[in-house]
C-alpha cells in the first residue's frame, strides 16, 4: 500500500450478485401462499428496477414423485425459475404457478436442499460476485433427527464458501424458536451469537427485507486511511442511496448548422524520418507512447509537455485517500446545515490491510465516548477534487445488518458559502400567537426522511400503464401518490389566526370569486332548466336525460357546500353528484 500506483488504480467490480429463493412446502397453506405471493412482488420489483443480478426460486419439502431428477436437481426440491438474469416470461411462469399441485413430503431433509444450492451456484456460467441463499420459512419443522448433524456441516460449508445464509420468519405471532434452527443461525453467523428473526406476515414487509437482503453493497473506492505518519488502515466508502436511472440523460454533441451528431475520432500519425538505404530516402515510423509530445501554444509559443506531465497536471492532488486531519465535538456538525452533496457511509475493509476493523471499531468507540467527529480530508478518485469532510459515528445506517461506521459528511469551503441578502424586519411588529402557531405548524409537519418515501406520481402512473400491457393484466396495478398533502398534519392548526397571517384554510383557500358579468349570463343560461320538469326525472331517476352541460349547470344552480371542480368529470359522476346533493 505505499506504492502510488496502487492507490491510484480505480477498483473494478466483476461479476454480478446470485440471490436463490427457497420457499418451505411443509409450512401451512397460508404460510405457503404469502411467501409466493411476496416472491412474485419481490421478482416484479426486480425487472421494474432493472436490477442487475440474478435470481432463482425454488420450492423444497416436496414429494420426490412430483420432481424430475436430473444431473441437478435433488431430491425434495422443484424449481420455478432457474438462476438467471429476471425476464417477464419467468415471471408469468412463477404468477401462475399452482401451489396446491405439488405433494407434501413425509419428513424434511434439510441437507439435501442446501447441497442443491451449493450445486446451482457452481453450475452457474455467469460470474457471480456475491452469494445469497434466503429461506422463507417457520422456525418450527426441523429436519428428521439423522439429517441434523449433516444440515449444520452443509451451513459451515456454504459459510465457508462466502455464501450467506438469511432466514424469513414467515409467521404472525412470537412463539419458541426450535434449538436445531438456533444452532442453524449461529453456524450461519460464524459462530456468533444470531440475532433470532422476527416474525413477518405481511407481504409488503417481506418483500421490502428481500429486496434489502439481495441488495448489491460495492464500494464507491477502497481506500487507505491515513491516521498518523506511518500507521494506515484500509477502509471502504459506500453510498446508501441509488439514484434513480430514469433522472440520467446522456448529453450527445451536435453540430450547430446541420444538428448531426458530433463524434471524437483518434488518429495515429506518423513520421517521416530520412533513411540511409538507396532506394528510399525517407520513410514512416509509428511513435511510441514514450515519444508522444503535448503542446499548448501560450503568449505566441508553444509549450511543450510529456505524458507524465500531463497526468500530473489532470491529477495535482496526488492519489485517491482518506486522511485524519484532527477532531471537533459532535456540537459543531449538522448534516441539514451542511450539505453540500449526498454523503457516504465508511466502513474497514481487511482486503488490502488486515486488522483494520480492529483499529476501525476503537476509533468510532473513542468518537461515541467523548462526542467529538474526525476532520478529514477526501479523494475518492485520480482525478476528483479533494473535500474536506466530517467523520460521526452512526450505528444500523438505514436499518442495514451493519452495526457500526461513520457517516460521512461534506463540510463546504468559504467560497460555497454565500450571505442571504434579507432586509432587517421589526420583530416587534410580528404578535406572540403567531409565532406560536408558526411553531406549532413546523412541529406537526416534521417527519423522519428516508430517501424511498417519494417518488414521480406522473411517472409511476406511466410505469404502470406499461407494466400492465407487458404482463397483459387487466387492471393496472395501483400505487400510493406520497406526493399529497396529508390534513391529519394540519388538525390542531388555529384557523382563526392562520386565516388572519395567510388567508382562508381549508376549503375557502381554493375558491375564486367570478366576475359579475359571467355569474349573470350563468344565471340567464340556467333559468332554461324547466323545475318542475327536473323534479319530476329527479323521482324517477332520470337525470341521466340531461346533458353534460346541463347537469353542470343544475349542481351551479344549487350553491352547493363543498362541490368538487366540474371540469373533465364523465356524466355518470355528474349524474352521481346530483343524486348526492339535489335530493
């Protein structure tokens, strides 16, 4: 690690992540049910993401009549969807799967499902970077009394081998945890103590742990983390959010006159250098790398640069690294303050340099005893521009299976600081109850931020419409426009005094007073209704004779409390409104 040329390479990440799906025939029919029902959410979210892994969903605790042996299956488990990238064909497949179909099996081997997962993972042709097994399951069918001691060395096994092992307590109530499963997660956890799963029945639930569980963590730069002269650790920065893929657009060159499409082109050239033989007196030569000059022409010369000094002018602030700068109390950051970008979360690395986390975890103890945060200077790239940033310890960022790190936040420079041009008011002039309302207006709206909470109700609808005419649905899926203001937030509100700062609240807010001249045509346009002749088709329920336009004008007429806009209502709603309101 104290070569610069080592530091300085940009870490390239191959192969993608392998998730399988195991889902326990022997557990009751409802049980059954909801975990393939959260699979089939999980697998839509997955080919609505464009999620760059591959999944396999296989049923295990089956009859073995009912599977077909080959090289490798095993007996006891039927496959849905094989380990493969997601396609809607598979998912159509695994939506109409009949679960009732399939034979229960006598007694439950275990072993026999966990080396059929070791064998799908080395058959694979796909380079996979991580391995991931998820049980979806109750803690309560154990395997038969002969197959224990083999499931536990198959679980050390796949430990082993770096595939994880995570399981799904599909079940309503708290109840006891066999011990068999108990020893199942410690050799899980590598001997750890396990952190017994909590019970989960609801599919939207299970989905969101899924996709949690399947979710792929790479390192945004490995880094060296300079903590004194001579002492270093080797860490990793990690970004908790993913940007949305539809908000890149790629930026194409055009050409001003024609609006064709500009494209770089590279070209070698040679030189020309006299040669000794007789035939020939001069001939071509490529360049070597080596041999290559840059020029820039300044003040009427030009200025001649080598390829190394050209690399050290793209990259002045030297190779990519984290180094401690000193320590501040917790008092002086706040995150809302001072953000400039999205943060990054650092976490040791033994990869590069072992016992990192050992010196890692004294470090983030020391911050948490005493309230201080770590002054550090950031590169994570050859040629990114250094920050200065602040190291605060956190514990389960975002609720992740990770128990310590430190959340990294950008402290801005004194030229991204600018003062607001606001004008000195008299706050003398502004009353004690409004500031009270003001503050008891700010209090009730505030709510804890995660990055997943909104999204593009425009786009989600579009997305929607899509989705139903890939999978030939009838019904378009719905979805909840987080977007909308909730008026549970605004019940304590005094409207008097919020009337008295803003303007009406409510209802009256969105009211506009019409012109004189047009509620008088209104009128003259509404007298043609004959009243009596309304009455009568009001009884017999017979609106729908009316038009559009005159069922419009009929609910206008009657000055009614509340009426919703008219515009681009259908007339069976029309129809609707007058039955509510005119009987």
């Amino acid at each position: 690690m104290d070569s610069d040329e080592e530091l300085g390479e940009v870490p390239t990440y191959r192969g993608i992540p392998a998730t399988m799906i195991l889902i326990n025939l022997l557990e009751e029919n409802n049980v059954v049910e909801l975990a393939l029902y959260a699979t089939c959410r999980f697998y839509r979210q997955c080919l609505r993401s464009g999620s760059a892994q591959i999944l396999g969903v296989y049923l295990y605790g089956v009859d073995d009549k009912n599977t077909a042996q080959s090289l490798i299956e095993s007996p006891g488990v039927k496959e849905f969807i094989p380990l493969s990238l997601p396609a809607l064909l598979e998912f159509k497949k695994l939506k109409n799967v009949d679960i009732h179909s399939y034979k229960k099996a006598k007694e439950l081997k275990l072993s026999d499902v966990l080396w059929h997962c070791s064998k799908i993972f080395a058959n694979c042709k796909k380079q996979i970077s991580s391995y991931k097994v998820i049980l979806l399951t109750q803690l309560k069918i154990t395997p038969i009394v002969a197959d224990q001691t083999p499931t536990l060395k198959r679980v050390r096994d796949l430990t082993d081998s770096n595939v994880d092992l995570v399981i799904l307590n599909i079940a309503q109530t708290d109840y006891n945890i066999d011990s068999f499963y108990i020893n199942f997660l410690k050799e899980a956890y590598k001997g750890q103590d396990p952190v017994l799963p909590e019970p989960i029945f609801d599919s939207i639930e299970i989905e969101k742990v899924m996709y949690k569980e399947s979710h792929r963590r790479l390192a945004v730069s490995n880094l060296s983390f300079e903590i004194a002269e001579g002492f270093s650790i080797s860490v990793g920065v990690y970004s908790l959010v993913k940007k949305a893929g539809h908000n890149h657009h790629r930026k194409i060159n055009l050409d001003r006159e024609s609006n064709a499409v500009v494209t770089n082109v590279t070209k070698m050239t040679k030189v020309t250098i006299e040669s000794e033989d007789i035939d020939s007196s001069s001939k071509e030569l490529p360049l070597l790398n080596s041999e290559l000059l840059f020029s820039q022409e300044y003040g009427g010369e030009h200025v001649e640069f080598s390829t190394d000094e050209i690399k050290s002018m793209k990259n002045p602030f030297g190779p990519p690294m984290l180094r401690l700068l000193g320590f501040k109390p917790v008092g002086i950051i706040c995150k809302e303050k001072w953000f400039l970008k999205i943060g990054y979360f650092l976490y040791p690395s033994e990869k590069n340099i072992e016992g990192s986390t050992v010196a890692f975890n004294a470090m983030h103890k020391a911050c948490s005893d005493l309230d201080m945060v770590a002054i550090c200077v950031l590169c994570t790239r050859v040629n990114a521009r250094p920050t200065i940033v602040a190291l605060n310890p956190c514990r389960n960022p975002n609720g992740l299976d990770v128990a310590i790190g430190f959340d990294v936040i950008h402290i801005p420079f004194v030229e991204n600081i600018r003062d607001l041009n606001i004008e000195d008011e008299d706050e003398s002039s502004i009353e004690p109850a409004h500031k009270v309302v003001m503050k008891d207006l700010l209090s009730s709206i505030q709510f804890d931020y995660k990055p997943d909470m909104f999204a593009n109700p425009k786009l989600q609808s579009e997305y929607r419409a899509i989705e139903a005419i890939a999978l030939e649905e009838e019904e378009i899926e719905p979805f909840v426009d987080t977007t909308k203001p909730n008026s549970n937030f605004f019940q304590n509100v005094n409207e008097n005094l919020f009337e008295e700062m803003f303007g009406p609240f409510g209802e009256l807010a969105i009211k506009r007073t019409a012109s004189k001249s047009a509620s008088e045509g209104s009128k003259k346009s509404k007298l043609d209704i004959d009243l009596g002749l309304f009455q009568e088709r009001l009884s017999k329920n017979h609106i729908e004779k009316y038009t559009v336009s005159q069922l419009k004008e009929i609910l206008q007429f009657n000055n009614i409390d509340g009426l919703p806009a008219l515009t681009g209502l259908k007339k069976a709603e029309l129809v609707n409104l007058v039955y509510n309101h005119c009987k």
